[in-house]
C-alpha cells in the first residue's frame, strides 16, 4: 500500500506566535550578534525587551569560542571590513559545525563586489534564516543564480529598498529553495518563506523606516526566536511580535521618529496575546 501523504502543517496563529514569545522568555536565549556599528545598541536594547541576553562580539580570535556558549548567532554585513569578514566566515562555519542556529542579514547586497562577495560566501555556510528588504533579497537572488538579477540590480539604494516586498516574494521564494534556508522578507507587508510555504505578515507602522537600525534590530530578534523555534515559525513569531510593537510604538510618537526605538522597547517588554491580536495579522499563502 502507498502511504498516505503527510498531513499539511498548521497555520501560524496568533496564539502560537505569543507561545513561542513565552519560550523566548522562559529560556532568556544568549544571542551572538556580529553586527554594525550604527545597530549594536537598538539591537541590544531590543533583545533585553525581548527578553534574550544579547552579546556584541566580532574579534576573530574569540568568535569561534563564543558561537560554542551562544545559543544563535546574528551576522549583519552593514559595515564590513577585511578582520570583520573573516571573523563573520569563522562564526558562520563554528555554527554549522556545531549545530547552532544562525541568520544572515546581507545588508546592501549587491551595492559593491565586497559586500556582495562577503555575502554570497556567508550564504554557502547555511544560515537558518535570511533576513533583508526587497532590494537585498532580490540582489541576493541573483547573486546565487536562484532568480534573475535585472530587477535586483535596480532595486536598492545602498541600504534602502527601492521596491516593495511584493515585487520580491518570487526571489525569496527562489532563494530560499536553492539555498535551502528560510528567507524572511520585510517591507510593508511581510514574507516568510521556506520555498514550499509562504506567510504574509501584516503589522508596523510607516514611521519605522525613518529611524535607522530597526530592520538590524528585527535581525537580532528573529535570532532570538530561533534558539526557541524551527526557522520558519521562529521568522514568522519575530516579524508579528515585532511588527505589532512597532504599531503601538509609532501610534505614540505623532510628532515623529525620534523617540521609536525607545518605545518600541517599552512595547516590546509589554508584548501579550491580546497586543498580538490586535496589531498584527497572519495569512498563509498558497504557492
């Protein structure tokens, strides 16, 4: 006899993202960030709210020693250098070896050879997630050969995203099935995907984009789900509990986005299933 299929996997809900909220907490995971220097602070103050204990270590000579006590690693290429890359190469291949959790943010990919190269190797060293804007995950796409690269060519500005995450979910789809990891697409409205599953996250607040480094700090939340969660549910319980926070943060700073990361903090620290339901939606889409 044929066996039968395997049942389908249950949708994300908002109750199982505020259950995955309450393991982060319970655990209070360690968090290796190698990360930029505008983001080490938001990053951290994010991960405290969170409720993860979040470390800033990129010395090459210790990276590999603290992957090993880490229970995930972060690595955002937002301002490389020659030591940085090789620490970030050592700290990627010291997770594989060991079996631990890891997200790439490839930041400004495709802008220069540098951080383009830095990036696609970074990519061949399997990080669980990968975490950036439209432009980036389009450019990083193409780089890997998963889609084509005219549209990412022209789609970010350094940093900044010059298209919608609906113009990328075909390239995170693509890449996530060549690169065998989960690619966590954020814009306006947000993507998760594994290549066979694809969940739209709504929530945020059109002030977050003017306050730089909160898609750095998103990065350093989602690794903090991923000590307590499979890929895929840990980048869909970050991008809703994050995207819920920064709704209720940008409804409390009407003059502006000075104040955000500090209120986004505050709500973070006060993330409940309620907040959850009320800021932030779920939808899976079929592929």
């Amino acid at each position: 006899m044929t066996a039968p299929p395997p049942s389908p996997k249950p949708a994300p809900t908002i109750a199982s993202v505020a259950a995955t909220l309450a393991a982060l907490r319970a655990r209070r995971p360690l968090v290796h960030n190698i990360t930029n220097y505008v983001a080490m602070t938001v990053s951290a103050n994010v991960l405290l709210s969170l409720g993860a204990s979040p470390a800033m270590v990129h010395a090459g000579e210790e990276v590999e020693d603290f992957v090993g006590i880490a229970d995930a690693l972060v690595i955002n290429i937002g301002t490389l250098s020659g030591p940085w890359i090789e620490a970030m190469l050592r700290a990627a291949a010291a997770a594989d070896r060991l079996g631990k959790p890891w997200l790439l943010d490839p930041v400004a990919a495709g802008a220069t050879r540098l951080r383009s190269d830095a990036a696609l190797a970074l990519l061949r060293l399997k990080p669980a997630v990968v975490r950036g804007n439209a432009g980036e995950i389009m450019a990083l796409a193409g780089l890997a050969g998963a889609a084509s690269t005219a549209a990412g060519a022209e789609a970010s500005r350094g940093v900044d995203s010059l298209a919608g995450s609906e113009a990328a979910v075909a390239a995170a789809v693509a890449l996530a099935r060549q690169a065998g990891t989960v690619v966590a697409l954020t814009g306006e409205t947000d993507y998760v995907t594994d290549g066979t599953r694809l969940i739209a996250i709504t929530g945020g607040h059109a002030l977050m984009p003017l306050s730089t480094a909160l898609g750095c700090a998103l990065s350093a939340a989602t690794g903090a789900f991923l000590a307590v969660a499979p890929p895929l549910d840990a980048a869909v319980a970050a991008l809703a509990v994050y995207g819920a926070a920064g709704a209720v943060a940008g409804a409390r700073c009407p003059g502006g986005a000075g104040h955000l990361p500090a209120e986004l903090c505050d709500a973070l620290l006060a993330m409940d299933e309620a907040t959850l339901a009320a800021q932030a939606g779920l939808t899976e889409i079929a592929l």
